[in-house]
C-alpha cells in the first residue's frame, strides 16, 4: 500500500489531540517509532510510539489501598465494593 498525501494529512490531523487541560500529546521533534500491528494479514493497524517519553514514569500507587491486603482501606472502594468483587 502506498500512502498518499491524503492519508498523510489525515494521520497528521489526527496526532493533533490534546490532553484535557490543552496540552499536546505530540510535539513537533519528538522521536518517533512506527510499527504495524495484528492478527489477520488483511486487518493491520499503524502504532506510532513517541520515543521521547521513555522511559514512562508509572503511575504512584494509591494511598486508599493496602496491596498487602488486596483491599482498599476500610475494607471498601467507592461503590463499597471490596477488591476483588
């Protein structure tokens, strides 16, 4: 398959997307890694990898929850629903 300027501009339309408070996912520079991707040889998808925010900084663990225990704290989440349920 050959991309056209068409398909071009429409990926580059999409890796506009920002985050919530209006930041951009992407910058101009960042490194960037192509890969293709799936299952069935007529059914691929195309991930792009944006090197420049490795390594990925996890998120911290929550404060509301015993990892020992495998419960939140109290014994319930929200939904007073104990883990695991």
């Amino acid at each position: 398959m050959i991309l056209t300027q068409k398909v071009i501009d429409q990926i580059q339309v999409a890796m506009r997307h920002t985050k919530k408070n209006g930041d951009l996912n992407w910058n101009n520079g960042d490194e960037i890694e192509v890969q293709l991707a799936g299952t069935f040889a007529g059914d691929k998808f195309i991930v792009i990898k944006n090197k420049s925010k490795d390594p990925v900084v996890p998120t911290p663990p929550h404060d509301g929850f015993d990892y020992e225990k495998e419960e939140w704290k109290g014994g319930c989440n929200s939904l007073g629903r104990t883990a695991g349920y």
